[in-house]
C-alpha cells in the first residue's frame, strides 16, 4: 500500500496544499512547529476519520474558517482508491459533512463507500488493521518512540498478536470451548431425558394393558346387547304412543273446528247488524251533503255578480285569471325596471357625492403636500449653504497643511517616496555601525592579545622573543586605527540620529499628505452634497406648485360633481313617483283576482259535495248487497257445525286415553334403564380408549428411547470434536507465537546489531510472553529501560522495524504493508545516534519496502532521502505552505549531509 498524493483544504494550519508522495524514502522537513506532523496526521484522518484523532473534530479544521476538506489518493494491490473527507462548522459543533471512499474490486467493477463508517469498515477490512492496528504496525507517532518498550509484556503481546491476527486464533479457542460448553449442557439433558424414558416405559409394562384391555372389551359387549333389546321394546311403546296421540288429534281438531265455527256464525251475526246500522248513518249524510250544496249555489250566484263573468265555468274563470294575470305580470316588470331605474339614479348620485369628497380630500392633501415641499426646499437649501461653509473651512485646513511643505525640499506627493529614500540610507548607516562595530571588537582582541604577548616578552605578530622582532611596532598602527574606528563610529551614529529626525519629519509631512489626500475626497462629496441639496430645493419648490394647481383642480372637478349627483337626485324621486302609481294599479288587478279565485273555490266545492252524494248514494247500495251475501254465509256455518256435532264418538276417544298414558309409564321407565345402560358403556369405552392410549404411548415412549439414545451417541461423539478442535486453536496459537517470537527475535538482533554496532551489548533476547531483555557482553542481563536515552530511542526503532519486517513477510505479499511513518524520530537521538537511523532507514529499504516517511527537522536525514517536501509556515498569518525540492537541489543536500 502506498500513498500516492495528498490534497488539504483549511486543515489544521494549512490552508490550499496538494502534495504529490513518490516511492522510496520521503523526508518532510522543516522547523519545528511549522505543520510537518499535520501532513501524517490528515493521512491517517482520511483513512480512518476521528479514530485517528487525539482530540476532536473542532480541532481539524484551521481557525477562523468554517470548512475543511481532505482527499487522499493511495495504491494497493495494484489497485487505485481516493478517499475525500470535507468536515463544516454549525456554531459549537464541527460534523462530516462528506466522505466518499471511490476505487474498484480488482477485477475493473467500480466500488463506491459513501459515510464516515462505511469508509472506516471497508479500509480496515482492505488494510486487515484498524487504526489501532495501524500505528502499532507502521506509524510512529510523535512521542510514542517509546511506546513499545515502556508497555508491560500484556500489552507487547496483545499488540503484536493483534498484527498478526493471532488474536483471531483466541477468538476461535474460546467459540470452540463455548460450543464444548454447550454440548455438554444438551449431553446432560439428553441423558437425563434418556434414563426419564426409561423409568416411563418400566412403570407402563409393568401394568398388563393388554389383559385389561380384553376384560374390558367382553363387558362392552354384554352392555351392548341389553341396550338393543331395551331400545326394541322402546319403539314398539313408542308406535304405541303415536297411534293414541293420532286419535286424540284428530278428536282436538274437530272439536276445534267447532269452536272455530260457534265464533264465525258470532261474527257474522254482528257484521250484518253493524252493517245496517252503517247504512242508515250514510243516508243521513247524503241529505246533509245535499243541503250544503244548495246553500253553496246561492253564495255562488252572489259572488259571480261581482265579476265580469257571465257564467261561473272552470275554463271562463281560468281565461279571466290568465288576462289579469298577465297584465299583473307585465306591471311587475314595469315596476322591477322603474326601481332598477332609480337605484341607478340615486347610485349614481351617491357616487358622484363619494367622489366630490375624495376630491376634496385629494385637494387638501395636494396643499399640505405643498407646504411639506416647501419646508423640504427651505431644508435644502440651509443643508446647501452648510455644507458650502463646511468646504470653505476645509480648504482652509488644507491651506494650513501645504504650508508645512513650503520650507521643506518635499513637494505635495513625494513624502512618500522621500521617507523610503531615508529609511534606506538608515538602513545602510545601520549596516556600516555592525560592520565597523565588528571591526572595532576585532582589532581591540588583537590589540589585547599583543599587550599580553608584550607582556610576556614575546612579539605580538610572529610570537617570537621582542628583541630582534620584525613586527613589534605593528601594535602602535593597530591603537591608531582602534581610534580611526572609534571616531568613525561615531560619526555613523551621529548622521543615524540626523537621518532618525528625517524620517520622524517625514513621517509627519506622509500623514499631511494623507490628511490632504482624504480633505480633497471630503470637498468633492461636499460639493456633490451642495449640488444635490439645491437640486433638491428647486425640485421641492417645482413640486409644491404643482400641487396647488392640482389642489384647485381637484375642487372645481368636485363642485361639478355635486351639481350632478342633486340632478340625478331628482330624477330618482320622479321615477319612484311613477313606481308608486303603478303599484297601486297592480294591486286591484290582485284584488280582482282574488274573487275569481273565490267564485272558483265555490264553484270546486259543489262539484265535491255533487261527488260525495253521489258516493255516498253507491256506498249504501253496495252495504245492502253485502249483507244479504253475509246472511247465505251464515245459513252454511250453522249446518256444518250441526254435522260435526253428531260425528263425535266418546268410546273411541276413553280407550286412545288409556293406551297414551300406559305408553307413556313404560317409556319414562324404559329411557331410565336404557340411560344407566349407556352410561355404562361409555365408561367402558373410555376405560378401553385409554388403556390403547397408554400402550399407544409405550410404544412411542420406546421410539422416543431410540431416538434419544441416538442422540446422545451424536453429542457424545460431538462434544470429543469440540473439545479437539478447541486444544488444536491454543496450540496452533501457541506454535504459531513461538515462530513469531524466534523470527522477530531474529529479526530485532539484526537490526539492532546494524544500528547501533558497538562491543558493549551482545544480544537481544524475546520470551514467549514478548519479555524483551537486553544482554551485555560479559553475558549480564539489562532491562531496556537501563539504556540510554538515546540507545532506548534506537532499540524501540530497531523493534517497531522488526515488527514491520514480520507482518510483511508473514503476509508474503498477499497484502503489502501500510508505508513505514516515522515523526519526529530523532528527538531523543544525538547527532551520532541519527546517523545510526540514516543506517536503519536504509537498511528497511534494502528490505524491500516502497515506500518510507519521515517527519524531521534534522539535516542529517535530508542525505537518505529520495524525496524531500519542505514546510514553512507565515509568522503573520501562521499559515503554512509545502514545497518539493526537486533532484538536483536534492543531490547538492544529500551531498552536503555526507560533508
């Protein structure tokens, strides 16, 4: 697996990076605290989100922004994947917004993993480590040189068997024994229900069920015989009873029928006398009726006189009612226009009333709206004469401060360029008082050293004896020039002060200048204010004007709509005139109406009364006819009940008595033996249905037996397999730990002999329990936390590459290995110790691994590099930026390192 490029967005002190990674060894360099570590660390983030975290998420993204993004590319297995990550601020709480996991399966399918958890499964499951598993394997986090050595043996083991997925061994153990376990409980169970059948069955043979069940079934058959000879004598009573009951019935029914027939003959006799008395209460009414009609003939006489009808016929009152119907109608509509008409007019001259008075309104609105413009113009045009003033003293002010150039050689616009041209003659004078301080510190050294040799008697040039030395005077010239310094010091210093007060006086003409700069931008806006203010002033007066001319308007248009509405006032009160007259005429065509409607209702009710004594009149015959047809009736019904009356025989009915009531005593008795019997019978057949289900129920208990005696054979044989299969996973661990603690054992010798190659330790010795011992060469034991600092530092570097070296050949390329991370290795280590890393970072590449990180400060390591990222960071803006170095400039550095 290798890292291929790296893109951040507000990360962490980053703010736009893109960062390619290449194989071989990479060293991100740079000053401390200038970002290195954040590279590694969003690396590790892209994979596997705020697991890799020590804090939170608020943590990730760079102050003062609200998003962050992290896309990482990455290869493995000959495969390409790319990870981004994109986190938003909501106030207090930071949240993934994004993280989308994009690749394919190998095989050319796409694969896609869309949230934070998806990604994080899938990378664990592509990488077989979780990010645990990750910086314990490849990733040397700054800090945690130290890791490995300073946890216990337990937490060495469980590291390091959790990398090589012996941990899954245990895991499989402990399934193996929990499935022991559990066969064990259901062997139990089986055997206990096996010896429970067992008792079963000995308790039900020991019961005879095939004798009881023979006794049992020779007594059902004796019941059974009595109750069919009971249940023949049973019927016979039965037809017995039936035949009585038969004659009884039939003597019921006649007597029934003659009963039926006293009430029929009853009945008529008091339907013929109702019936008559009926009629004659109906020839009462028909002369009532008659009277009332005679009386209703004259009223119509009277009523038809008052109408222009000549006869009182349904067809002459209907053509009458018609006409003056129509005629009503047609006033109706005449009316209904007329008030449409004056609902109109006087609409209309409400209308025009509303409309006067908006106008009105409109037209003091137009004069207040008048004196709110000229009071604004008035405004204006003080806001002008203000503003005009406040300009004039502006340009005073400005006035005043281009005094301040005329008695210097600066002109309006150039304090600018004139104070940079005396900072850098300040500058300048700065460099020459270092220069000629350091001059001056020099020969006074040298001056000092000479007296001190001239003390001693020696020349102060060659250190030879004073007499006979050329070169004694040499010390006189060098006093002379100590002085000739000095003074030129001085001199420096003093034209510093003279050009210190320069640029204080030429800082305060730029500030002028700026003041002048800013008064010029004021008198432009106050002189566009001005010119706006009197617009306005004049715009206001034009206005007001306006509006008075519209207030006039407004009243003339609202006097002439007054005239209007009192002349359609009018003309509404006439048309209402003419409503009211023919209003008066519609209601005595209503009148006339009303006494055709009259004379109609008489004429209707004489034709009803002419209808009912008519009625009446056919009611009457028809009750006469009924009567006699009811008299034939009951001439018949007194014959047939003489004739039943004569066929009753008293004999015959005694003896059908006698028989029912014998019938009746002996089936009572009959039904009680026969109920006894048949209790008797169902008891027997319970009893023999359940003696078959108890042998019913042995046998199955011994099919029952077989079964479980077949199943506990199984678990017997299942729980032996259990128990194997468990002690087979403990010692396949246990052989497969002791091969990784001989060839990690192996493997940390050599890489700690390379590294640190000295005489004074012999070997490293690695336990089964990952007990890590440290051997001088007088064959003495040492804890690893007896070495020094800095070979503690390289020891536990020397085991995290051994434990790297071991998981890639174990996996024997099936799944390459993360890249090998190193931050900040080299804190602990002294300058001769780093080169010992520089040896082990080549040695690991010797080893074959792609690709190798180091986060660094050191130079010493740029010379083992292939690749070189360089980070620095704005003490302004404290943003940091990343740049490559490119081969040349690489091999220049690699080939100063080995100076």
């Amino acid at each position: 697996m290798r890292f291929t490029r790296l893109r951040l967005s507000n990360f962490k002190p980053y703010g736009d990076v893109d960062v390619r990674f290449r194989d071989g060894v990479t060293v991100i360099h740079g000053l401390n605290g200038s970002g290195k570590s954040s590279l590694l660390e969003a690396c590790f983030f892209a994979l596997y989100g705020s697991k890799a975290l020590s804090g939170t998420l608020g943590d990730v993204i760079r102050n003062g922004e609200e998003e962050a993004s992290i896309e990482l590319w990455f290869t493995h297995e000959g495969v390409d994947y790319s990870i981004e990550r994109q986190l938003r601020r909501s106030g207090d709480r930071v949240s993934t917004s994004k993280c989308v996991l994009e690749g394919d399966d190998g095989s050319g399918e796409p694969v896609s993993r869309d949230g934070a958890r998806a990604v994080r499964t899938f990378v664990t499951d592509l990488l077989r480590m979780d990010a645990e598993a990750f910086v314990n394997c490849a990733y040397v986090r700054q800090g945690e040189v130290n890791k490995l050595i300073n946890a216990t043996p337990q937490q060495r083991q469980d590291m390091i068997d959790d990398l090589l997925q012996l941990g899954m061994l245990e895991t499989y153990r402990d399934r193996a024994g929990e499935a022991r376990l559990g066969v064990d409980d259901v062997l139990k169970d089986a055997r206990g229900s096996l010896k429970q059948v067992d008792s079963q069955i000995e308790a039900k043979e020991s019961q005879n069920l095939h004798t009881k069940l023979n006794s049992l079934e020779s007594d059902l058959e004796d019941v059974e015989g009595e109750i069919d000879h009971f249940e023949d004598q049973q019927a016979e009573a039965e037809s017995t009873l039936e035949d009585a009951e038969s004659t009884l019935a039939e003597y019921e029914d006649n007597r029934a029928e003659i009963q039926e027939l006293e009430a029929e003959i009853q009945e008529l006799e008091a339907e013929i006398s109702d019936t008559a008395a009926t009629r004659d209460n109906l020839g009462d009414d028909q002369r009532t009726a008659r009277e009332k009609r005679e009386e209703l003939e004259a009223d119509l006489a009277d009523r038809l006189a008052e109408t222009e009808l000549s006869e009182a016929t349904a067809e002459a009152i209907a053509d009458r009612k018609s006409t003056l119907a129509d005629r009503q109608e047609e006033l109706a509509e005449e009316i209904s226009d007329l008030r449409v008409k004056a609902t109109g007019f006087e609409n209309q001259a409400d209308n025009l009333e509303t409309t006067a008075d908006e106008l009105e309104t409109a037209a003091e609105e137009a004069d207040t709206a008048a004196e709110e413009a000229d009071t604004a113009a008035e405004e204006a045009e003080s806001a002008a004469e203000e503003a005009e003033a406040k300009r004039e003293s502006l340009a005073d002010e400005q006035s005043t401060l281009r005094a301040e150039f005329e008695d210097t050689p600066v002109a309006v616009g150039e304090a600018t360029a004139h104070r940079e041209q005396l900072q850098e003659r300040r500058q300048k004078l700065g460099e020459r008082e270092a220069e000629t301080n350091a001059t001056l510190s020099s020969v006074r050294e040298s001056v000092d050293e000479a007296e001190a040799l001239l003390a001693e008697g020696n020349c102060p040039t060659c250190g030879q004896p004073v007499d006979d030395a050329p070169h004694v005077t040499d010390i006189d010239d060098q006093r002379d020039r100590i002085e000739t310094l000095e003074a030129e010091l001085e001199e420096i210093r003093e034209e510093r002060e003279d050009v210190d007060d320069e640029i204080t006086a030429a800082t305060e003409l730029v500030e002028a200048e700026s003041t002048l700069s800013e008064l010029d931008a004021d008198r432009e806006r106050l002189a566009d204010r001005i010119e706006t203010h009197r617009e306005t002033a004049v715009e206001k007066r034009e206005a007001a004007d306006a509006k008075r001319e519209k207030a006039v308007e407004k009243r003339t248009e609202a006097a002439e709509r007054r005239e209007a509405a009192e002349t359609k006032r009018e003309e509404a009160a006439d048309t209402r005139e003419e409503i009211e007259r023919l209003t008066e005429r519609r209601a005595e065509l209503t009148e006339a109406i009303d006494r055709l409607e009259a004379v109609d209702e008489l004429r209707s009710e004489i034709e009803e009364l002419s209808s009912r004594i008519d009625r009446l009149a056919d009611k009457r015959e028809s009750l006469a006819e009924r009567n006699a047809d009811r008299r034939e009736w009951l001439a018949d019904k007194r014959t047939q009940y003489d004739e039943l009356r004569e066929a009753f025989d008293e004999s015959a009915v005694e003896g059908a008595r006698k028989r029912k009531a014998n019938a009746e005593d002996y089936l009572e008795r009959v039904g009680e033996k026969l109920a006894e019997l048949r209790e008797r019978r169902d008891e027997l057949q319970n009893a023999i249905g359940g003696v078959k289900a108890d042998i019913e129920g042995l046998e199955t208990l011994r099919e029952d037996r077989e079964e479980i005696a077949a199943r506990v054979d199984r678990l017997e044989a299942l729980h032996e397999e259990t128990e194997s299969l468990e002690a087979m996973y403990g010692e396949l661990r246990t052989e497969l730990r002791r091969q990784n603690v001989e060839s990690l054992e192996r493997m940390l010798n050599e890489t700690f002999d390379l590294v640190y190659g000295n005489d004074a330790y012999s070997h490293i010795e690695l336990d089964g329990q990952y007990e890590l011992t440290v051997y001088q060469k007088d064959d003495q034991p040492l804890e690893p936390e007896q070495l020094s600092g800095g070979e503690r530092a390289l020891f536990n570097l020397s085991l995290r590459c051994a434990i790297y070296r071991l998981l890639a050949e174990g996996i024997d390329g099936a799944a390459p290995t993360p890249p090998l991370i190193l931050d900040e290795p080299t804190v602990f280590l002294d300058s001769g110790h780093v080169g010992r890393l520089v040896d082990l970072v080549e040695e690991m590449r010797g080893f074959g691994v792609r690709q190798i990180l180091i986060v660094s400060h050191d130079d010493e390591l740029v010379g083992a590099a292939d690749d070189l990222i360089t980070v620095e960071k704005n003490p302004t803006t404290n943003q940091s930026t990343v740049s490559h170095t490119d081969d040349a400039d690489l091999a220049v550095l690699g080939q100063v390192g080995d100076d």
